[in-house]
C-alpha cells in the first residue's frame, strides 16, 4: 500500500513537472477561502489588513444606497506604479447571493500579498490587479440578488441608474483597466441547457469587432478550457457578438468599451462547497493575469501554448507535424444527425462523440465557421437557438483540439434548419 502510494506519488510529481504547472498553487490559495462566507464587515476589515502590506492598497468607489462602501483593492509589485502596468480588473458579487466571487477575489488577494514565489512576484512586475469583491454589499448583507434599491445591477449596465455600476463604471474610466472578469454563481438547478455546469462567456471574433479583441478572447478562452480540463474541472465557454444584451456587465465592457471581458459562473448544488466554487473561479482569474502577463501581445498566430497558471511560460516549444503529435492512437469526432431539442421548441440539439486520446482538451461546434460554444467535457452537446439562424442550409462543424490548441479531428455537414426547431440532415 505504501509502496504504492510512493510510486503515485513519484508519476504524479512527474506529471506536474512535465506539465510545467504547480498544481498545488489553486489549492493553496483555495485553502485560504473560509467555510462561511465573510460578511460586509469582515470583508472590509479583510481589506484594512491588506492594505497594511505593501503590495496592496485600498479604497472606496462609492457608497450604496445604505452608506456601505463598494471597496477595491490594486495589488502590484511595491516598486512599479499599477498605472503604468497592465491592468485586470475584477469585478465580484454583484448579485448579493452569491459569495464565491467575494471569497476567491478575497484569496488570491491574500496570496499575492504576501507570496515570495518566483511565478508570483514576476507576474505582479507585470500585471496590477483591481479586485472588487463586494459589488454589492447591501444586497450581501442580505443575501439577496438585488442590491439596497431593489435592482439587479447586472441589468444596469445600460441605464447606469444605480451609485454601484456608476461607481464602478468611473473606476474603469479612471484606470483603464485591459482586461475585465466578472463572477457569478449559477443555481443548483435551471432549466437552461447552458446553466448546466460552469461557463464562461466572452467575446467572439465578428467582423464588426475589432480582429484582436475576438482574437485575445478566443485564446484565453482555449486556455480557460485547457487548464480548467486540466484540473478536471468541467467548463463551456459561450460568445457574444454585437445586439447582445449589453444590461450585463461582461457584455458591457466586451461589446461597448470593447476589451476583453469574461463572465464566470460558478455551478452551484449538492457536493460544490464554497471552496469548490471559488476554485473555478481563482483558476480562471490565474489564466487570465497569465494571459495579460506574457500572451496580451502575442502576434496572432493559429497555435496556442499551454502555459504555467502561476509562472513565466516556458520557452516555445519546436513546431511539430500534427500527424506525428497524434501518434498510432488519434483522436476522433463524429457528429449526430441534428434533433429538436426536446426542452425547448426553438432549438436544435447539436450532438458530437468524442474518442479521445490523452492530448484530448476541449472541443468546438461551429455554424458557417462561427464558433458557438467550446466544451472540454462529454457529453459533448448544443442546444442550438434557430430564431437567430437563417432558413436554408447551414455548415455544421465539431472539432477537437489539443492543449497546444490545435485541431487534431474534425466532422462537418451541411444542413437545414427548418423553423422552429426541426432539423433535416444533409
Ligand atoms: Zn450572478
């Protein structure tokens, strides 16, 4: 049994060298999250003690309607000025029941305060991070959605009627921060076919947006997929395009100011603890400062590279033949003949199977070569909405990728889609 337990050991630390990745670091900041959600008060007494450090300093954006602050933290390198650096902001809990945002924010706050590690010291050189982890603390001290005014700030990003997204809004003006996350938490159970299991949503390259906004955004969402899969946690990623509904933050500072902005819901239920959820999300918000670190400016190039969550990525590796990579075991997709989605009228579920190989990472369903969603777990499945869609026939695609973001198996077919819903194949 111990013998064993060495040996798992041993293949696991060979693993995670051959990886390049710490793969402690999540669960080292994730250990930080407490079992019980911090309260306004807690939070704010939190950020005091932060912004004795000498990475962090706090202040406030703004009061609510019941005089509570909407508080942010900048942590960065103590010898580099955070304006002259890129810059992430963070964007927690703007529904006021849904805590995981306020802990993870909180986390890895707490983390890059004080780490003396080599990956996290290099990467505060490089990024400054802008962390609100109450957005709205009226509603948190109820735990309610709504904040002290009755309204859901995550449909006012539009009116900016309310002193939250105004305060916020002014901050983003003020900093001009190059990337925006979002972070919500998604109830145990919906009728959504996206509401599921944890999704991101950013936005997609559209010829009416600029090419490197869709670009950036479609990498970092390759990467979300691959590292989430990594840690075997399970993940879609969704896109918007312009005359999506712009009320919502992400959309907000995606669609309108137009840099890269991505939404993480975290799926709540029976064996997701807050510590769980807030995982998902330090996770993703490690991918993203790593993007914007060492990848922000990368020229546009077809091939992604896996990179460390927490550390400069290693040198680039040589290009090899696809063929070779794929080895005598290759992956495969296969697409299912297209169906009424039985949940709802409107749609068409898009089914693929996947024989994976090891190198397996996430896959995409495509129309006429837009990017729909990109899944890194089975069953692999797409509720497809054909309001939208023009009557005639359309090109449907899967493809799946490997975690260097290259396409290694691919099915297409051409079909109608008949209104509403019904699908007929070839
Ligand atoms: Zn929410």
């Amino acid at each position: 049994m111990k013998h064993t337990r060495f040996v798992a050991s041993l293949i696991l630390a060979a693993l995670i060298a051959a990886t390049g990745a710490r793969a402690e670091i999540v669960a080292e900041i994730a250990s930080r999250v407490p079992r019980q959600a911090h309260s306004y008060a807690e939070m704010m007494a939190a950020l005091q003690e932060l912004h004795l450090t000498d990475r962090v300093t706090c202040r406030s954006l703004g009061t609510t309607h019941q005089g509570r602050h909407v508080a942010m933290a900048v942590v960065c390198d103590p010898d580099h000025d955070p304006r002259q650096l890129r810059k992430l902001l963070i964007i927690a809990r703007q529904h006021g029941n849904e805590p995981a945002g306020t802990e993870s924010s909180l986390a890895l706050l707490r983390h890059l305060a004080v780490s003396e590690g080599k990956a996290e010291r290099s990467l505060l050189r490089r990024v400054a991070l802008l962390a609100i982890p109450m957005a709205n603390p009226d509603g948190a001290a109820r735990s309610m959605r709504r904040n002290g005014a009755g309204r859901d700030l995550n449909r006012d990003w539009v009116a900016l009627s309310q002193p939250e997204t105004r305060a916020i809004e002014a901050a983003f003006l003020d900093w001009r921060p190059d990337v925006v996350i979002d972070l919500h938490e998604l109830p145990a159970h919906s009728h959504k076919a996206s509401y599921q299991e944890n999704f991101v949503e950013t936005i997609a390259a559209c010829p009416s947006l600029p090419t490197l906004l869709g670009e950036r955004c479609g990498r970092t969402s390759a990467m979300l997929s691959v590292w989430m899969k990594r840690y075997g946690l399970p993940l879609n990623c969704y896109y918007d395009t312009p005359g999506d509904d712009t009320r919502l933050c992400h959309r907000h500072f995606g669609l309108v100011h137009q840099v890269p902005s991505y939404l993480f819901e975290s799926k709540t239920g029976r064996g997701r603890s807050l510590r769980d959820r807030a995982a998902y999300h330090i996770l993703g918000m490690l991918v993203i400062a790593n993007q914007l670190a060492y990848h922000h400016d990368d020229p546009l190039r077809p091939i992604l590279r896996p990179m460390d969550v927490a550390a400069a990525p290693p040198a680039p590796e040589p290009e090899q033949d696809a063929q070779a990579e794929s080895g005598p075991a290759r992956t495969t997709v296969a697409l299912g003949e297209p169906v009424p989605d039985a949940q709802d009228e409107n749609r068409t579920l898009l089914t693929a199977r996947v024989e994976g190989t090891d190198d397996f990472a996430y896959l995409t369903f495509e129309l006429d070569g837009r990017v729909l969603v990109m899944t890194n777990r089975g069953p692999y499945e797409y509720s497809l909405d054909t309001e939208g869609c023009a009557d005639g026939s359309v090109e449907i695609a899967a493809r799946a990728y490997n975690s260097s973001g290259r396409c290694i198996a691919s099915d297409l077919r051409t079909v109608t889609l008949v209104q509403p819903g019904a699908a007929l194949g070839e």
